[in-house]
C-alpha cells in the first residue's frame, strides 16, 4: 500500500500499544514491640502506586501500603495494632507488544486487579515476628501513537443521524409485551 493509493488513507491515532499482568504475592516480617500470643486480625490499607515504562516490555510499578495487625500479648491479657508501611517494586512484562509504534512518547495506566490484601498472618515459634503473606494484581497497558490504514468508500457515502435505521416498534410487538412479566416472588 502506498500513500498515493486512493483506496486507503494512513491515520495517526494513539492506540493500545503493550499489555501486561502479573500477580504477586510477598511475605512481609513485621516486628511487634511486644511478644504476641495470638492473631486477632490483620488488614492491608492505604495502598497507593505508580507506573512508569521500564523497558522496551517491562512496565515498572512502585507502591506502598500499611499492614496493620491487630494481636494479643502478656498470655492474651492486653492488645494491641501494629502498623507498618511496605513499600515494592513489581516489573510486569508486555506480553503484547505492538512493534509499529511511531515514538517513545508513551502514556503507561496500570490499574489494580486485585487490592493488596492479607491472605495469611502467623507468628513465628518464638513469638518476636509476625509472618504476613499479601497477594495483588495489575494490569498494564502502553498508549503510543502508531499508524492505521483506513478504507476510503469510493462512493463517499456518509451516515446521517437522522438515518432510518429501521429500529421502530411496530403495534403488533407491542402488543406481544406482557406487562406482568415478573412474577410475585421474584419481586424481591
């Protein structure tokens, strides 16, 4: 196809032009500033992140979020929330690249799939650490401007809002309607 070809023109648009995902999951080792006897509950919050092109198909993601756990000690007599901020580094490859991007001026959204959240928390067998096992999952997609050919319709026909598109509802389909479709049980 060339440029002087009167079938097509060549347009310039920004389009999808790399997708990656990956979940992850990490264990985290936090420290209470007493010895824990037990788990009284355990919750992942504040998480925030960015994202930026790392390579030619690498997205790289960094982000934090606070892991606060809520434990007993002194042979379950008091309580008490620790919290601690995590940060991490997630390098998601593209596993869909397109290769006719016209720049490396690139917009990167990466959105969460899944929510940084506990799946597990244990205290070690000497009751100094508590083990804190988080999953989540991103999405990555690359924005770039690239090149489409479009087809011309030699006739150059245009739509028209006003266009009959033949969508109207005749009496007899109306009639067909059965107001009391939905039964009194299903009401609920």
């Amino acid at each position: 196809m060339s440029f002087l070809d009167h079938d097509f023109r060549e347009v310039i648009t920004k389009a999808v032009c790399g997708k990656g995902r990956k979940f992850t999951q990490a264990t985290h080792n936090i420290q209470p500033s007493h010895r824990a006897s037990s788990i009284l509950g355990c919750w992942v919050i504040n998480h925030r992140y960015n994202a930026k092109k790392k390579s030619e198909d690498t997205v790289e993601v960094n982000g934090s979020y606070d892991i606060n756990i809520w434990y007993s000690y002194n042979d379950n007599t008091k309580t008490e929330v620790v919290t601690e901020r995590v940060t991490y580094t997630d390098y998601i490859p593209l596993s869909v690249k397109d290769d006719n991007v016209l720049n490396d001026d690139f917009d990167v959204i990466a959105k969460v799939v899944q929510q940084p959240n506990c799946l597990e928390c244990e205290i070690d067998s000497h009751g100094n650490t508590i083990a804190v096992d988080v999953e989540r999952e991103f999405v990555v997609q690359i924005i770039g401007e690239t090149k489409v050919a479009v087809k011309v319709d030699p006739k150059g026909y245009t739509f028209d809002d006003d266009d009959d598109w033949g969508f109207d509802v005749t009496d007899d389909e109306l009639n067909e309607v059965e107001p009391d479709f939905i039964n009194e049980r299903d009401k609920d």
